[in-house]
C-alpha cells in the first residue's frame, strides 16, 4: 500500500483506505474517493493531481493526495 502521489501516470489502482481527519476523509468521499474504488493519475501540475475517478476528473493538492492509500 502506498499514497497515490506516488504512482505513476496511467497506472490504474484501487484505492485502500482513506486517512486524514474526520472532515478530510469526508472531502475526499464526497468527490469519489472511497475504497474499492479504481482510480489512475493523469498528471502532476503546479503541486496538484489531476486524478481520473469514477468517469470524473477531480483536481487535488498533493497534501490530499498523500491521504489516499493504493
């Protein structure tokens, strides 16, 4: 298992667990990720992830990133 920033681009892997406090964990579920879940980064821009998940493309700052395990 290990944080998402550090996957490579196009790789696709299902999410584990979700860390971070309370509020954080629920942002992150509230835009999709949850475990079970595939997702695969697109890119690395400016400090942020672009993130394909469930059909979607979400945006999120590494620091967030780093929160999700896969």
């Amino acid at each position: 298992m290990m944080p998402i920033t550090l996957s490579p681009p196009g790789d696709r892997r299902m999410i584990q667990k979700v860390g971070g406090r309370e509020k954080t964990r629920k942002f992150l579920e509230d835009l999709g990720f949850v475990p079970g879940t595939y997702v695969s980064v697109v890119s690395d821009i400016n400090g942020n992830l672009i993130v394909n998940v469930k059909d979607s493309r979400v945006a999120v700052s590494k620091e967030m990133a780093a929160k999700i395990m896969v």
